[in-house]
C-alpha cells in the first residue's frame, strides 16, 4: 500500500535550503547555555549528573551532535519548548540540539541520502533523553490536576492511566543514547510557526488541516499522541498516511533501526552501544564539544 513517491527536484539543489532550516523549524526559545534553567534531579547510571569536584558530566565519546554529523537533517526539538505533552520546557533540555551515538547518527545519516532522492527530509522530534527529563515526565504524571496539555496531546485518555496504559515510564531507551523520535518531511520544507502556550488545542489525532501546524507529511496523528492511532500499523489509519510511515518505517529499517509497534515516530538502532546504561548528561552542545562526528574528522562545535 506504500505510494509511489517522485523526486522533488534535484537533490543537490535541496541541500542547501534543508540546512537553513536545521535547528529553526518551529523551534521556540530555550534558555541559554549555563543560565541553569530547566535542570532536575542529577540521577542515572554511567552518564552521572555531576563528575568530580561538583562539574558536570558530559557525554562519553561515543555520542555525537547529529547536526555534526549530518547538517541536512531538520531539527524540531519538542521538549526544549513548551509544544509537548506537559505543556513547559523540560528538565535537562538546555539547547535545541540532537545528541547521539555515533553509529545512530551514521546510519541517520545514510537514510537522509535515501529520503533525499525521493524528495524527502528527516526531522527529528527528540534524540537522547536525560534521566533527569524521565524524572520530570513521572513527576508530571503522577500530578493528577495538571491537565493543562491534555487537548492535544491524550484527550482520550484517563491521566490517571498513564502509567498502566504504557504512555509514561520510570525509565526510557532514549536516555541509552541509539533511540530517535522523528518523522519525513516533503521537500521543498515549509517553515512552521512555534508553539504560542496558552493558544487553543486541537486532538493530535484530528484531521491534518486541524491539528498544530506540522511540516511533517500526514502520518494520522501528531507527535506524541498518546493513543492508539499512533501505533505504527493501527489498522484504521488509511493509505496515504499509511504509506508515509511505512516509508519511514522502511527507510529506516534497512540502516538497522527497529520500530516501537505502539509509536509510529519512535526507533531504535541496532545493536546498541549502551544497552544497559541510562544516561544523565544534559542535551547541550557542551555535552559533546569537541567529539568526533565521523572517522577521523573533528567535530566543531
């Protein structure tokens, strides 16, 4: 049922507008680098909160800037901003930035040339997770009276269920460092507005034409719809969004990244470097200044 797609003009003349775009797609403002905005609970095994002498952590080696290693893939990063389930910026998100490791990111990469032949772009929701930022969605959960989001995002679902019904949990494969939250964007990539809090909500699973402003193509829900319409092969959702995540979940697939069945947007890549260790650096640039992005080149920060 996939849909036959064409290519949208030459691919080296996309190039160029897609990275205009990297990091600016309805992105809101996030607070600066060291303002300590936004930080939590220093907790988590292996990537640790603080080092020694009370300075923080960063990144093992192993993880890289996706922006480094791959400038034409579109940045939206949900959880720096206010535009998510919980309706503020969340704890550990200091900068808009994906952070990786580093075979994750090389095969993102490798599936970017795939989608850009065909007229396509990837744009990533989230990457790496703090532990801290698991920490902030449990808390956030288990307060009942916070439904400020709920419009959007679970209108459909009891907040008390959360829990049980799998939406929230005390740990996540995105703070291992291989998982990605993203979607395909058609090229030429049209800009969207940033989330304005306190505007109308509309359910992540209405219409296209009715839900936030995505460029993202129909994929019959919104991120992060807590429902089950958001399960990669719901049997309601019809051809063309249908085909649109098979495309994703296909693309993806052959660079070795495996699909949650219950979130269309969500993968993981194969084997992963950190299987059982959950990290706490914070997404930040500084996390990973100066890791080496591919090979032998340097990355700059």
């Amino acid at each position: 049922m996939r849909r036959r797609v064409g290519v949208v003009g030459r691919v080296g003349g996309v190039l160029g507008g897609v990275a205009l775009l990297v990091g600016s797609v309805g992105a809101a403002p996030v607070p600066a680098e060291g303002s300590g905005a936004g930080q939590g609970k220093e907790q988590g095994q292996g990537g640790g909160g603080f080092g020694s002498g009370g300075a923080e952590a960063r990144a093992p080696k192993e993880f890289v800037s996706l922006g480094k290693v791959d400038p034409t893939i579109l940045l939206d990063m949900r959880y720096s901003t206010a535009h998510n389930f919980m309706g503020e910026p969340v704890d550990g998100y200091r900068q808009p930035v994906c952070i990786l490791t580093r075979p994750a990111a090389q095969a993102l990469r490798k599936a970017q040339r795939v989608l850009l032949r065909s007229g396509y772009t990837l744009k990533v929701y989230d990457c790496y997770r703090p532990q801290r930022a698991v920490d902030h969605f449990v808390r956030w959960a288990k307060d009942l009276k916070d439904t400020a989001m709920k419009q959007e995002f679970y209108p459909r679902v009891d907040k008390s269920r959360l829990f049980a019904d799998g939406y929230i949990a005390e740990k996540s494969g995105h703070s291992r460092g291989s998982t990605v939250d993203l979607t395909i964007v058609e090229l030429p990539a049209r800009r969207t507005r940033p989330y304005v809090p306190g505007e109308k909500l509309a359910p992540c699973f209405a219409p296209k034409a009715e839900r936030f402003p995505d460029n993202s193509v129909d994929m019959g829900t919104g991120y992060d719809c807590f429902d089950t319409l958001s399960h990669t092969d719901d049997p309601r959702v019809p051809g063309v969004q249908r085909a649109h995540r098979q495309l994703l979940k296909n693309t993806l697939g052959a660079q070795g990244f495996t699909n949650l069945p219950e979130e269309w947007w969500h993968f993981t890549h194969k084997p992963e470097l950190f299987p059982d260790t959950y990290f706490d650096f914070p997404v930040s640039r500084r996390s990973v200044a100066g890791h080496r992005a591919a090979g032998d080149r340097a990355a700059r920060d």
